[in-house]
C-alpha cells in the first residue's frame, strides 16, 4: 500500500513540475490575462470609471518615464 501511494505521489509531482513548465514556457497564465483585461480596458466607453482609471495610469507611467529622462539628462 504504502509503495503505491508514493509512486502516486511523485507520479502526481512529475505531472505538476511538467504543466508548470508548459505554463511558463507559454508566457504564463498572468499575460494573457493582462492582454485580455487591456482589450476590454480599450472597448469600454471613455467616460467608464474603470476605464479612466487604466488610462489615468498609464498617463502617470508615461509621465513618469518622462520625469526619469530628464533627471538622467541634467545628472549627465
């Protein structure tokens, strides 16, 4: 019994270590996701609160971007 349970065991270990590979060599389950919330981000209406929000921050990583360019500018 007691062989039994431990070749399922690792058999079941061996299954999970693979599907988790396939998943990261995939891009992983968390990019698609992102992609699909984007697209539906980009569908909804402006005026959408959840809408303004995505788009509120991604003018403030923009921004941010902007701001780290010059300060790298000035230090240079």
């Amino acid at each position: 019994m007691n062989k039994k349970l431990l070749m399922g065991a690792g058999a079941g270990c061996a299954a999970i270590v693979g599907l988790a590979a396939a998943r990261k060599h995939q891009g992983g389950p968390n990019h698609s996701k992102w992609d699909r919330m984007r697209q539906r981000m980009e569908e909804m209406p402006a005026d959408f609160p959840p809408r303004v929000m995505f788009d509120n921050i991604a003018a403030i990583r923009a921004n941010t971007d902007e701001i780290l360019r010059l300060m790298r500018q000035e230090s240079a």
